[in-house]
C-alpha cells in the first residue's frame, strides 16, 4: 500500500521542473499535440514492436528534458506491481496463438488446464506497454509545462478566460488541499481516531471527520479569494489585458505536424 | 479623506450589530492604527470602509466617504484605484501561481496596457522591497514575503488608500517588523494607511493615531506613537518548579530531518521534564512544526531519535493518549457537529469511562467558557472560540504532554490569559508543554525555559534570561520581550 507521505511525494516530484531543455520552450498546445500523439498511439497500435518504439521515444523525450528520469522512476517503483499484474492476467486468461506451455490444474482441484501461449505473451506486454506509454507521455507534458504558461496559451489560442483562469485557481489550490487533508489526518490520529479498522461504518466515519474539516476550511477560502479577486477588478467590463501572450512558432509547427504525420503513417502502414 | 459618518452594521444572521454608531475622519497620508478586542467589530469595519460589505450584505446605517466617493454607491470594482484591502492570510489571496502574475492580475482586469503593467508591476515590487521575488512560484514563498506580493498586488493598482486587516498575525517577529519599514515607505509614498492588528507594537511607533473599538463602537481614540502595553497577563514571571525529575519525560537527541532532501532540521537536542513549560521560537519555516510533528511519531527523524517516557517514538498510535498536540489551523482539528461531542472526540476514541469523560467535559468546558454552548455547532464560532475548543479537546484527555504549535495567532489578550491560565495549571501539577510562540512577552512570563531554532538548528536554550541575553548579542531583536529592547 502506498502511504498518504508517499503519495505526497510522488505528486511533489510529478509537478512542473524549471528547466532550459528544447521541450521546455515548447509551447503548451504544441506539448498537448504530442501527448495526444502517445496516448492514440497507445489506443490504436496493436504491433508489440510498434508499441515498444513509441514507449522508447516517450522515455528519451523525459530523458532529454532533463527533469531527473532516474528521480521519477524511482518514485514509480509501485507501478511496477501494476505492470507486471496487467501483463500476468494477459497470459494467464489469452488462450491465441502457439502454445508454449501448459500445466494441469485438475489435480489441484481446479477444473482447467493453464495454458501459456505466444498470444498471451504478445498481448501482455502490449497492455504493459500502453500504460506506461500513456504514463511516461502524460510525465513529460506535467514536467516540462510550467502550469502559468499552460493557461496562458490556452487562453491565447482561443479558450475563454474563465476557463483557463479556473485551471490555474485549480492548480493554485489542489497541492494546498492536500497538505490540508495531510494536516487533518495527522490531527486525527493524535486525538486517537483509528482509521485501520475495517468495514463500511469506520470508512463512512473516516470520510466524514475527513471531509468536514476540509470543507469548513475550503469555504472560508472561498470568501478570501472572492474578496481577493474582486478589490482586484474581476469581472470588470471591458477589455482585459494580458501580460502574456502564447504564439505558435515555427518550430512548434514543426513539431506538431511531425508528430501527427509520424503517428498517422505508423498506425495506418503497421498497427 | 475617509469620513465614516454615523456608521451602523448589523449582519442579516445576527440580532445585535456589529458596529454601532461610528464617526471617525482618518486624514490623508495617515497611518491609522484600530486595535480591539477578538468579535470587536474590526474586520467587518475593515469590510465596509473597502467596499466589501454593505447594505447588500446586512442592515447598514450611515456612510463611509473615500475622497468624497460613497464607496457603496459604486460598484466595487471601480473601487479599484481608491481603496484596496489586504486580508489576514495572505497565502489564500494569491490567485495565480507565480509572483508577476499575482501583480499583474488586477492590472489585466483593469485592461492596462502591457508596458504601463510591467512599469507598475516593478514600481509595486520596489516600494515593498520585493523586486528580487518577480520570477519566483507563489508556492516557494515564505509568510512573510507571501505578506509582501499581497500588498504589492493591491499597490500595483495605485489605492488612495490601504486598508490591512490583520496583517502580521501568523508572521515570525522579524517579517512583521519587516512589513511595518514597508508601511512606512508606501505612507511617505503618500498612501493613507489604515491597519488593524492585535499586537502592534511593529507599527505604534509610525502610527499617527489609534482607535481602541469594543463591541462595534471607537472606545477610545489616541495618539501616536503609542508604546504596546505587554498587560499583566500574569503578576510575575512562572515560578521553576523546585523539584525536577532526574529522568526527562522527553528526550530529543541529535535529531535531523530533510524534506525531499532540504534538511528541515539539523542535529537538534532537546529534553523537557515532568511540571516544564517549554517555549520553542524561531522565525517562520525555522523547523518548529517539523520538531512536533516528528516528537509525535508522524514524521521519522533522518538521524537521531525521540524518546518518550524512555521509549522510542515509532508510531503515534503508541504515543497519543499520553502526548497531546494542538495544530495550527483550527478548522482542521474539529471533526463533530457540536462543541460537546468535539470534546469528548478524543476520550470516546481513547476508551475513557463516559461518566469521566463527562465530569471532565463540564470542568474543561467552564473554565474555558464554552460550557453554555455545548450543542452549537462549533463551526459557528469566532476564531478565538475555535481556539479554546481546540485546546479543550486536548485537556480532556489528560495527556503528560501538551504540544501547543502557535496557539495565539489572531488571539486578543482575554483568550490567551484564558488558554495559558488552564494549561499553567496542568503544567503546576505535573504535566509538561512545548509552546511554539512567537511572543517573546508569553515565552519570558510563561516559560521554565526557551529553546530558540535558526535554520533548523537550536541557536540556544536555557532559562529565558539566558536565551534572551544571547539573542541580544546575536542581534535577534524581534525576538526581545519589551523589557529588553532598547535597554
């Protein structure tokens, strides 16, 4: 089981890393046009040696970032249980293809026999495969996007300002919700609440000695933050300004276009 | 310049007013200081005089005039450039994600142009002294500077008039001071300031006036500048036990702690007998809470290790019903839906007999006067309430060891004499407490001895006299309790 402390750490190394790198001045849109690249890829590719060479491109690209690839792994180390648990049902319960080998499970009292087939193989490392390309993508936009620039560009390329400026008060608030929530279960533990106590009417009472603490304080928030953003203009008619503006560069064109044309040709020529 | 003529308020949810009958003219480049009592009617009158509240919002009677301008006349986001208000948190005003664009959101929204933004955006910056902070992630910033971009983001929208509620009360002595050379700068900038404080005594000496208000009305009005006076909280200073035992009840040695790598706290020694009260200060991320947090078994010590009661700390659980910790927030430490049940929280999670626990609730909920309100809900209460409840739920319980982490924040004197006089008394018959305060006052008057970190590590401890005379040669000012500074 993963400790609420390691979760916390795991977000903490999973946020946006400062940096210089090529994929760092990328622009925003053009890094969700790569994510999407992956994650279709993932979707639709059905080829073992397709999928492993669209995971090998997602892990050089967090390596050449430099956003400390070795630091992330570590932390992802749990994944690998979910991983490998993924690949063993694929083998276990595929019956396609040749069969490798087998065992006889009657003896045992199980009215089966348990069959490994090259199929089973094939399709477990391509389930592996697609989540960690999916992981590994999804590690290389948080960690190269500074959040501020993410707005900003979506904002920039045509979403309404209140949506974009709802992702950043989101983004401002979610890593203070959870060292709030951290703060409450340690106050709940030093006043004695036992919370490893099994069954649903200790989970409900957890939930709630949970949660009404966290909502007491997130409406207090609320009325700091309104009275925040409205001494300070919000909503004001007519036209806002912005200190920044995202445009698309040539090279972020280039990256763009190359990744849909890459992806496209790979699905429909090898899937 | 800021006329409140004949100003009433009462909140729709309340019968009695919050603010009765207030005439107050405050002139132009005033700092203007309101001190009063916890439920006083200061935030409120902070709320009106800025916009926030008014006849929308309750029943309201009489006018607040701004440069002539009746600010509930206008919408309030044309109120932008007349009069700005900086609220108690700071960390929960900040909207955006990084320091620039804290500064340029009111700007935005006003639709200023991008150079005339960037121009604000540092003059803003300069004049609180925080120009080196413009690239920096509002995550990365401390109370104090946190303090500083709120008032820069406000100043960036060039107010006639600023308006600070509470602005120093969860900052170290040192950043308060630091926030009232900032005050001073923007008020000879030509700003009329107005702040409301509890403690004040980092902004008396530049203040021009004070307003003393109690129960909703100006009480009194004085000059400046005015000395804080440090009340007899106690007639003198705590008498040291007599007798000590040999063995510490806690033993904290050679302990060090590193938050992803950033050492939090480095080689710290510490140990606290049975009838100590220990004073724990140092400015703000010094690794206070990080030392309480890891004596109660939530955090494991890099190096080093905790004892209590000569065992090793391993897990809370093990520790609890003998170690009681009160936190910060109160908010996060209520979990019932009325004041009683909140106080027997935890003697119904550690098994006491319900009779006990109920002859203890009454006791406990006397002294801190909560004992008439025990089936309201204890979200109803005002902070200093919330306080005293969240230091009930602890007493209850009886631990041998009270961890008060900063329990005065936002606290008038009545509170704290009220919270310190019941935990003296467990203190006197034997428990122990670690108080984290940043009241040198509170520490030197209440405290057996003192341990003081700096960067995570104990700069000195011993009796206060001895602590405060090293401070003074370390040149640690803000920490001086009144007597010493200037002697």
């Amino acid at each position: 089981m993963v400790s609420a402390r390691g979760v916390e750490r795991l977000l903490s190394v999973l946020g946006y890393a400062d940096g210089e790198s090529f994929a760092h001045r990328l622009d925003p849109l053009t890094k969700i046009v790569i994510l999407s690249c992956f994650c279709a890829l993932a979707v639709l590719a059905r080829s073992l040696c397709l999928m492993l060479a669209g995971l090998a491109s997602a892990f050089i690209l967090v390596w050449r970032s430099r956003v400390g690839l070795r630091r992330i792994l570590g932390r992802l180390r749990f994944l690998i249980w979910l991983l490998a648990i993924l690949f063993l049902l694929q083998v276990l319960f595929t019956r396609a293809g040749r069969p490798l080998c087998g065992l006889d499970l009657r003896a045992v009292g199980i009215g089966a026999d348990l069959v490994i087939t090259s199929g089973g193989l094939v399709k477990g490392a391509v389930m592996a495969s697609r989540l960690l390309m999916i992981l590994i993508s999804s590690i290389f936009f948080v960690t190269t996007t500074e959040p501020a620039r993410l707005a900003c560009s979506l904002i920039s390329h045509g979403v309404p300002y209140r949506y974009g400026f709802m992702l950043v008060l989101a983004l401002r608030f979610i890593p203070i919700f959870q060292l709030e929530a951290n703060t409450v279960r340690r106050a709940q533990l030093a006043r004695g609440l036992k919370i490893d106590v099994p069954g649903p009417r200790a989970l409900v009472r957890l939930a709630r000695y949970t949660f009404t603490p966290l909502i007491v304080s997130a409406l207090e928030r609320i009325g700091t933050i309104s009275v925040s953003m409205e001494g300070r203009g919000f909503g004001l008619k007519g036209r806002r300004t912005f200190l920044r503006e995202s445009r698309l560069r040539l090279c972020d064109w280039a990256v763009s276009l190359g990744s849909l044309g890459i992806v496209s040709a790979a699905v429909v020529l090898i899937r | 310049m800021i006329d409140l003529e004949g100003l009433s308020f009462r909140y729709r949810s309340c019968t009695l007013p919050a603010l009765q009958n207030i005439d107050l003219r405050i002139a132009d480049g005033e700092i203007f200081l309101i001190i009063g009592e916890s439920g006083s009617g200061k935030t409120t009158l902070a709320k009106i005089m800025a916009g926030f509240l008014g006849p929308g919002s309750g029943e309201m009677e009489g006018k607040v005039l701004i440069d002539g301008v009746d600010v509930h006349a206008v919408p309030r986001q044309n109120l932008v450039g007349l009069v700005g208000l900086v609220q108690q948190d700071p960390e929960s005003q900040m909207v955006t994600l990084n320091v620039k664009d804290e500064l340029a959101f009111g700007l935005e929204n006003m639709g200023v142009g991008r150079r005339e933004m960037e121009e604000r955006i540092s003059w803003a910056l300069e004049s609180t002294g925080s120009i080196g902070l413009s690239e920096r992630q509002i995550s990365s910033l401390s109370g104090g500077e946190l303090q500083k971009v709120a008032i820069s983001s406000i100043l960036a929208l060039r107010p006639k008039v600023l308006i600070l509620d509470e602005p120093t009360s969860s900052l170290d002595p040192r950043s308060a001071w630091e926030i009232g050379d900032v005050l001073g700068r923007l008020n000879s900038q030509g700003v009329t300031i107005v702040v409301i404080e509890h403690r004040y005594s980092w902004i008396a000496a530049r203040a021009s006036r004070m307003a003393v208000l109690s129960h909703g009305s100006v009480s009194a009005l004085h000059s400046c500048p005015l000395i804080e006076k440090t009340q007899a909280r106690s007639a003198a200073r705590r008498q040291p036990p007599k007798t000590l035992s040999p063995d510490p009840l806690l033993l904290i040695e050679h302990v060090s702690f590193a938050y992803d790598g950033t050492e939090v706290l480095k080689d710290v020694t510490l140990d606290i007998r049975r009838g100590e009260m220990v004073g724990l200060m140092g400015d703000n991320g010094s690794g206070k809470t990080t030392l309480l947090l890891m004596i109660m078994g939530m955090l494991r010590p890099s190096r080093g290790q905790v004892k209590f009661a000569g065992r090793r700390v391993e897990v809370t659980s093990a520790i609890a019903r003998e170690v009681g910790m009160v936190f910060q927030n109160p908010n996060h430490q209520i979990f019932e839906s009325s004041i009683n049940d909140e106080i027997l929280f935890g003697p119904r999670n550690f098994g006491i007999p319900r009779e006990e626990a109920d002859a203890r609730l009454s006791d406990v909920a006397a002294t801190l006067g909560l004992r008439d309100r025990g089936e309201s809900s204890p979200h109803a209460l005002s902070l200093g309430e919330k306080r005293r409840l969240n230091v009930a739920s602890v007493v209850v319980y009886e631990p041998h060891l009270y961890l008060l982490d900063e329990p005065f924040v936002g606290q008038d004197q009545g509170n704290v004499d009220r919270i310190m006089a019941i935990v003296r008394e467990k203190v006197d018959r034997g428990a122990s407490c670690l108080l984290v305060t940043h009241d040198p006052d509170l520490a030197s008057e209440s405290c057996d001895r003192i341990a003081f970190l700096k960067r995570g590590r104990v700069l000195v401890q011993g009796p206060p006299d001895h602590v405060f005379s090293t401070l003074d040669k370390e040149d640690e000012k803000w920490y001086l309790p009144e007597g010493w500074r200037g002697s």
